[in-house]
C-alpha cells in the first residue's frame, strides 16, 4: 500500500467524523501532521525532479549527489513513519441508521392538511428555523402530518437526521435531551438541563393544523369506516353520527361493517349521551370516546385498557407490566399459565389499537411496548372517577394528598412523587393495586399498609421499607420491588397467595427460606 494511501486510511475517521472520534488518539493526531509534512516534502521533491526532465537539462554530478541524499533521507523517514502507524485502534462510532418513515394509511391529504403541509416544509428550508411547532384539536391528525414531513424531509436530503422524541404536559427535559443526543450520535458536555438547552439552540415557529371542513371530515370518518357500495338510508344516519361524534375516527373503527340498526343504535346512544353530566367535556368527546369503549367485548379487555392508564402520559407501556398487574387484579381468572395470559393480553393490546383506544409506540417494530393518546388517558381517568371503581394516577406529587372517598379507591398510581414521608396509616378498605416511585428514595412507615386489607398488586420504587408491612395484605397476588432498600426479608413468607415476585437493583444478600418456600409463577432477582 502505497504512503499516502497509508495516511487515508489513518486520517478516514477523522475527516468523517470529526469530534465524534475517539479522544484519547493525540499520537495518531501527532503521526498525522508528520505524515502531512512528509508528503508535502516529497512532492516538492518530485515536482524538482519533474521540472529539470522538462527542459532536458543534464544536471550536474553535484546536483544528482545532493539529490539522491534527499531521496534517501525522505525513504528512510517515511518508512519510519509507516513502521509507527501501526495502532491498535483507529476508529469512529458506526453511523446511526436513523428513523425510516414510512407514508401513513391514515394520512388524508385535504385542502387544510396540505396548506399546512406547505408550510411546513417552506419553515423547513428557510435558514435560521431550528423549531418548528405543530398544533391543533386533538385527533386532527398532528401526528401523522408530523411523519409526512419527516418523511418529505429525509427524502429531500433537507438534513442527515430525522428523529423523534415524545413530549408530555410534564416533560422530562433532561430525557428528552438525552434520546435525541443520542439518535443523533452526539455527546453532551454539559450535565445539566440549563447547559444541553444551550447546546441545543433552537428557536420556535408555531402553525396551525386547522380543523377539517365538514367535507374533509366527513371524508376522512367515511374512509375510515370503509363505507363504500351502501345504502342511501345507512349512507344517511352514518352522517348523523358522523355529525354527533364530529367524525371522531376512533368511532368509525369501531362502527367498521356494522349493519343498518348497529348504525341507528349508535346514534341513538350518542345522542342519549348529551344528557350525561359532562360540561367540563369538549365538544363531548370522551362521550364519542364512550361509545368505543363499550363497544370493546368482555370486561378483561376494558379492565385491560384502564390498567394501561395507570402509567405516566407519552409512557412506553410495556406488557411484562401489565401481565403482572392483570395477574394481581385477577384477569383472565381462568387461565393458569402465565405464557397462555400473556398471549391473551397481546391479543387485547391489539383489539385496543384496532378500535383507536391504544397506539403502537414511536419504534413501530418494537411490539413489546404500546402508548396512549393523552385524550384517551384523560377518558379513561374520566371513566374511573365515578362509580364502584374509582382510580387515582398523579405525577410529582409534594405530599400524599387527603381523599374524602378513599373508601371507593380500588387503584392509587403515584410516579415521580417527591413525597418524603408516608402516613403512618391509610385507609384503603377497597385498594386493589398501589404504585409508588419515588424521585430519591423515600422511608415507609411499617404500618401504611395496614388499611389495604384487600390490596392484590404492590408496585414500590426508591422506598426504604421493611417487608414486615406485607403481614397486614397476605391476598397479596403481585409484588414488584425496584431500587428499594429493605429490611426482614423472611416475612415474605406471610404471602401465601403470592403469584409474581419481581425484584430490580434491589439488594438481596441472601435468600431465607420463607422465600425459597414460596411458590411463585415468576421470580426475578
């Protein structure tokens, strides 16, 4: 291999690169610059060299002895130099795949979609525009119109990355700024919030996705139903409930091949609905929302979607989660092995993102994980504020809040609290599940439990407690501990009924034997 191709082969990362290298390679940067030297050096000497065959000149016998000292002075430095190459390591991270876009079933191109559209991809070849913002109703479609642009913009080489992040009511700044870093391949040098939002820059622009004119809607809700080929009768009562349900397409999933009186039913449930109490409700949407979730079949797969509710908004809900809640509540009672109700709970994880209940998350190919909408999250906590059940789902709470009808409460989600005390006693007569994560770790009274005498799910993390609480809820099904500091282990030996056990950067120096006693469908050290 000849020496300069020698250099390219060195100097490659780096030109590619750039500070994304490797830090810690000074002698490869050292060898480098000698390297540029040398080669200026020899092409100077050959370019000499060159000129004096050009004019045919005999050089003197002086000339050629000098000459041929410089030629092996520049040998000899040169093969010292490829000697020296030899590093152990020369290289640069892999380049990140990135996200591929794919066009979207749901996406409608319409007069408003296509304005907005436009604009968008206008904002993103002017110069200056870091951010650009996308707003509207929810269910307009902002999403999916985000996508198409991304798509556009990866097709068009407007820039070399196209990535996406998810942003809730109460972000995680911090995360958020760590995922895009790292879809990116880059490397904060900050640590802080302030100092990643200094590296970050970006400024703002903000569009409009307008509402769809009532054609547009009318379209999109009859694309969505499939509604081709039908009668004029059917034609006209699915543009009532198109009018009722302001063409809400989660509704036109559901209504998807029903008959003429499955039509007329639904109208007149919709209509019915108006006189439910909800003004606080915008344009009745949780009404529409309703009527989905009662056309949902059996009360596992309701069950199923209000347990997805129980996580944070924008959350990566994942099913190993929710097999081990749905076993503490009792779904699916009737079956015994934990592989047959995990399929069971895939297959209503599906039935849910068919019916517009549940989405499929940013990895589209990653089926381990689904997400809510935070509209359908806001109905489903509309659904279980009243009545028998009644859950409670807060985030970054100061201090544990007073409820005047914890009697009713069967589900108590806290996430990110930074309550730093627990009360010595709560009464929770119909508590059903509890989960508690904490923000630094957080001690527990030893009798908290004491008034969840029918308590079947305990999700804890960052508590320091000791398990001599479990004594008061021995109908305890599923226990799930994560980086918690706990004392008297052998009191896990009270939970006869115990079917998961599942523990997460939480210190165990040994196992008693209550605990090796126990007959678990699932243990996790």
């Amino acid at each position: 291999m000849a020496f300069h191709d020698v250099r390219n082969v060195v100097a490659g990362p780096f030109e590619q690169t750039g500070p994304e290298v490797d830090q810690n390679l000074e002698d490869v940067l050292d060898w480098l610059k000698r390297a540029e030297k040398e080669l200026e050096e020899t092409q100077c000497l050959e370019a000499e060299i060159e000129r004096m065959k050009c004019f045919n000149w005999c050089p003197s016998w002086g000339w050629r002895y000098c000459l041929r000292k410089k030629v092996a002075k520049k040998t000899i430095s040169i093969d010292k130099l490829l000697v020296s190459c030899n590093f152990p390591r020369v290289g640069h991270r892999a380049p990140l795949e990135g996200i591929e876009f794919f066009t979207s079933k749901d996406f409608m191109p319409n007069e408003s979609s296509n304005f907005t559209f436009n604009e968008i991809i206008k904002a993103l070849n002017t110069d200056g525009v870091n951010m650009i913002g996308l707003y509207g109703m929810p269910g307009v479609g902002k999403t999916t119109l985000a996508k198409e642009a991304g798509k556009h913009a990866k097709e068009q080489k407007l820039f070399d990355k196209v990535v996406m992040a998810t942003m809730s009511q109460a972000p995680n700044l911090s995360k958020i700024q760590d995922k895009i870093a790292e879809l990116l391949g880059l490397k904060f040098e900050a640590s802080t919030k302030e100092g990643k939002a200094e590296e970050l820059q970006r400024r703002f622009v903000g569009f409009l996705l307008d509402i769809l004119s009532e054609g547009e809607a009318w379209a999109l809700f009859k694309d969505t139903v499939g509604l081709k080929d039908v009668s004029l009768r059917l034609n006209d009562v699915a543009k009532e409930v198109a009018s009722e349900c302001n063409a809400i397409a989660t509704i036109g999933k559901e209504l998807k091949g029903a008959s003429l009186d499955g039509w007329k039913a639904a109208n007149k449930r919709l209509k019915d609905s108006r006189h439910l109490d909800n003004e606080e409700v915008s344009q009745g949407i949780y009404n529409c929302l309703k009527l989905s979730y009662d056309y949902l079949k059996g009360d596992n797969i309701r069950t199923c979607f209000l347990l997805c509710s129980l996580f944070p908004e924008d959350w990566d809900i994942d099913i190993e989660s929710l097999v081990m809640f749905a076993i503490g509540h009792g779904l699916f009672s009737h079956i015994y092995l934990i592989e047959d109700l995990r399929r069971e709970i895939r297959e209503a994880l599906r039935k849910l993102q068919e019916a517009g209940l549940l989405l499929r998350t940013d990895n589209d190919d990653d089926e381990r994980y689904v997400s809510m909408h935070d509209v359908v999250r806001d109905f489903a906590h509309w659904i279980t504020s009243t009545g028998k059940n009644i859950f409670m789902v807060k985030e970054g709470l100061m201090e544990w809040p007073i409820s005047e009808r914890c009697e009713s409460h069967t589900a108590i989600s806290f996430w990110n609290s930074k309550i730093n005390i627990f009360p010595e006693k709560l009464e929770f007569p119909e508590l059903k599940i509890l989960i508690f994560t904490g923000k630094t770790l957080v001690e527990a009274a030893i009798a908290f439990v004491e008034g969840m005498k029918a308590l079947r799910v305990l999700h804890l993390q960052d508590v320091i407690f000791s398990l001599e609480v479990l004594k008061f809820v021995t109908n305890l099904r599923t226990l799930c501990l994560v980086n918690c500091e706990l004392e008297n282990i052998s009191s896990l030996g009270n939970l006869k009924n115990l079917e998961i056990l599942a523990f997460s950067d939480t210190n165990i120096y040994e196992l008693p034997e209550e605990l090796v006693a126990l007959r678990t469908d699932q243990f996790s050290p």
